[in-house]
C-alpha cells in the first residue's frame, strides 16, 4: 500500500488526536481567563497581583513541560515499534525528571519575595501577589505527575482524557474560585490568592483522575505502569532530560518573545499597548489550533519510525501542514476582513480599533508562518530532533526577529519607526525564517533516518 492511498485514514487518525488535544489546550487557556476576570470582579489591585504571580511562576513551569513533551514522542516509538513492555519504566523515569522541573518552579516560588522586591512592588500589593504564589505552589507536584501521565496517554495515541479532565478541570475551576475569592460555606476570604489555592486544586484533581484512569481503565490496566516500582536509572533520566530540555529551551524562546515585544512597545502609549494586547490574544487563541496538530503529528511521526515506516512518517507531516496552512489561510482572511470588528469586540475606543484592526492585517500573513513553523517542529520532535531546533528558533526568534522588530518600531535606522507595527513586521520575519530553517533540517533529517533504515533492513537481510 502506497502513501497516496492512505491519505485519508491518516487523516482521520490524525484529525482524532488533534480534536481532543484542542479542547484540552483551550481549557487551559479558559482557566486562566477565569482567574483574571475573577479576580477582576474583586478589584484591579487583585486582577494585578494574580497576573504578576503569573508572570513569575508560569515561566519557571516551562522545563518540567519541555521534559513531559518529550515522553510523548519516546513512548509514541514504543508503542510503533511494540515494546509496550519498555513504557512503565520510561514513564517512571520521566516522573523523576520532571520532578526536576518542579523543584525548579517551587524554587522560583521560595524566590519571589526578593523577586518583587527588586520590582519594586508596593507592599499592598506584594502581599497579595504571595499569598497566591504560596498557595499555588501545592499543585506544583500535581502538574507534574498531570503533565507526565497526559503525555504517556498522548503518546499511546489515547489524546481522550486531556480533553476530559480538562473540561473537568475547567469546571471545578469556576466554583472553587468563587468560594474561596468570597469565602463562602466557611473557607477564608482570600481575594485573589483564592486563585491560587483554587489553581492548586484543580491540578490536584486532574492528576489524581487521570492516575485513577491510567492505573484503572482497561487500555492502560494491561501496562501496570505502577505496579513495579523503578528506581531512578541515571541514563533514562538524562535521555529524557537530553530530549526534553530543548523542547523546554525552544518554549522559552517563543514566550519571551512575545513577551519582549511587548516590554519595547510599551513607551509608545497606552493605546498602542492595548491594540498589541487585542491583536496578541486573538493571535492566541487562533494558534491553539495549529498548535493542536503539531501535538497530534508528533505522536503519529513517532508511531510510524517506531514502526520503521518513515513514507508515513512525512505523509502525516505533508498532512498536517496542508491542514494547518488550510486554517491559517481562512483564518488569515477572516481577521484581515474582520480585524475592527474583532477588535471592537474588547474596547470602544477608536484610535486602538483602527490600529488593532491594522495589526490583524499583519496577523494574517503572521499566522500562516507560525502554523508552518510549529508544525514543522512537531514533525521534528516526532523524529526526536531537538537539539537543533533549539538552535535554529533560538537564531530566528531572538538575533533576527526581535531585533528587526525593535529596529523597525523604536528607531528610523532601516525607515522611519512604524510603531507597534514594526514588531509584528519582525514576528512574520522571526517565524518565516524559522519555518525555511526548520523544514531545511527536516529534509535532512528525514533523508538521513530513511537511509539508515534502508541499511539497516539490507544488514537484516544478509
């Protein structure tokens, strides 16, 4: 059977991981929206407290997710190649690294009193911004064992219970929140610290589901993921380390970013800040779809070089970029069209619909890019490629794009300074380059493991 004929059910295949994996990336962003408009609803000096606690922790939380995503593409090899047998151990060995990760957030926490002080924030609301941060810190442990058993699911191509407890976790979130921001049936009144220890549980509870479910339900009872325990193995914990750490380092590019960006334009005025805010958050939630097939072709690129068919491997990364370009094409359309309406969606204000209507123009040609790139680096990691994507993100992001973004929005250097818009000139030429970059290495990488396969079958035969 050719690659050709098989076009649509790797489709399907591929449209069932991304689905589920949408929903769950989509929750998450909804609880955090939860928590600011919440906390808003208290007052503007909580909305702020809950915001930098973010900031401060959020950040500190990308190494154990850099480490988890990289058990996704391990056991996804496993499970193509049929050595289910090796996944209890992998797993072990990747809650071990993770925990690394965690130590390294609580650390950040145990830090964030000399932090804010080197900001300069205000007593009143410093208080506020640890009281958050200390009652979020008790969920750490939870993210971490959520986030490896979400991605030992993934990797078995079982993307379900993401979207289940994260719906769950979502719904638990709202009233959790509620009670201990207001201090009903009798819990303190916290304010906006509630977010905290409503975040904490809500973790708390998507980790002990989902460990009820891998240790219960019948697809994952088989594997007895818990049922032996593994002492840390130093060279599985590094593998996973070795893997992971540039998913983390390449995350941290992409995030800082942005946030950068918007750290150089915020001499400019409120309202330019603020039409930046409203192009940036639709831009957002836009990407959580491209995102999602990323996520989705890295477990079927993965299957299929467990399983030694690397013509499989590349048909489900053709797959998915014409999908993803497909999305971005429509959606690029629909906020070039669209973009004051959109806007007018957040503010009233006119000066920043028309600015954040011209920002969307630009989004649209910046979503088609970043949709190619992020597919593309999925497709890699599916190969176990990571190193040099660190590199090349790193070069794409950082010495060219914000560069160029900062040259073109602060200084007449190269033309007369354009403003907010200059930025979002360098994130098309940040994500463009990276797109050329990574697919370069993806060529390369993909001829490299067919040849070595095609070798490896000839050495088998003689």
């Amino acid at each position: 059977m050719t690659a050709r004929t098989v076009w649509w059910p790797e489709s399907v295949k591929l449209a069932k991981l991304t689905g589920p994996i949408l929903v769950a990336q989509l929750t998450q962003i909804l609880m955090s929206v939860v928590d600011t408009l919440m906390a808003g609803s208290v007052s503007p000096l909580d909305l702020a407290a809950v915001s930098v606690g973010g900031s401060v922790w959020i950040p500190s939380t990308l190494l154990m997710f850099g480490l988890a995503m990289a058990l996704a593409p391990i056991i996804s090899h496993f499970d193509g190649a049929g050595k289910r047998s090796s996944v209890a151990n992998m797993v072990q060995q990747g809650l071990y690294a993770c925990a690394i990760g965690g130590l390294l957030s609580l650390a950040v926490v145990l830090l964030a009193p000399s932090i804010l002080i080197a900001m300069e924030v205000a007593d009143d609301f410093r208080t506020i911004t640890l009281d958050y941060l200390f009652y979020i810190a008790f969920g750490i442990p939870a993210l971490v064992l959520y986030m490896v058993l979400r991605n030992f699911c993934e990797g078995l191509s079982h993307t379900m219970p993401s979207l289940v407890i994260g719906v769950i976790g979502l719904l638990v979130n709202i009233p959790v929140n509620y009670i201990f921001i207001h201090g009903l049936y009798g819990m303190p009144e916290l304010g906006g610290a509630g977010c905290g220890l409503a975040s904490a549980i809500v973790y708390w509870v998507a980790a002990l589901s989902l460990l009820g479910y891998v240790i219960c339900g019948k697809r994952f009872k088989k594997m007895a993921v818990f049922s032996h325990f593994y002492a840390p193995n130093w060279d599985d914990i590094w593998y996973v380390i070795r893997l992971g750490f540039p998913i983390a380092t390449s995350l941290f590019f992409e995030v800082s970013l942005f946030a950068a960006a918007a750290l150089v334009i915020a001499p400019l005025g409120a309202n330019v800040v603020a039409s930046h805010q409203i192009a940036m958050n639709i831009s957002s939630l836009v990407y959580m779809v491209p995102l999602s097939i990323a996520m989705a072709v890295t477990l079927r690129v993965g299957f299929a070089l467990g399983a030694g068919n690397s013509a499989y491997a590349m048909l489900n990364h053709r797959l998915a970029c014409w999908y993803g370009l497909t999305f971005a094409t429509v959606n690029g359309l629909l906020m070039y069209l669209g973009g004051a309406w959109l806007a007018s969606l957040y503010t009233s204000d006119a000066e920043v619909i028309e600015l954040a209507a011209t920002l969307m123009g630009l989004a649209a040609i910046f979503t088609i890019s970043d949709s190619y790139q992020v597919i593309t680096m999925g497709t890699l990691r599916g190969y176990k490629d990571t190193k040099a994507t660190m590199i090349l993100t790193f070069i794409s992001y950082w010495p060219l794009g914000l560069t160029l973004g900062i040259l073109l929005s602060r200084t007449d250097y190269l033309l007369p300074a354009i403003g907010a818009a200059g930025m979002w000139v360098g994130f098309i030429v940040g994500l463009t380059v990276a797109a050329i970059l990574l697919s370069w290495r993806l060529k390369i990488i993909s001829r490299r493991y067919a040849r070595q396969h095609a070798e490896q079958t000839v050495t088998e035969l003689l």
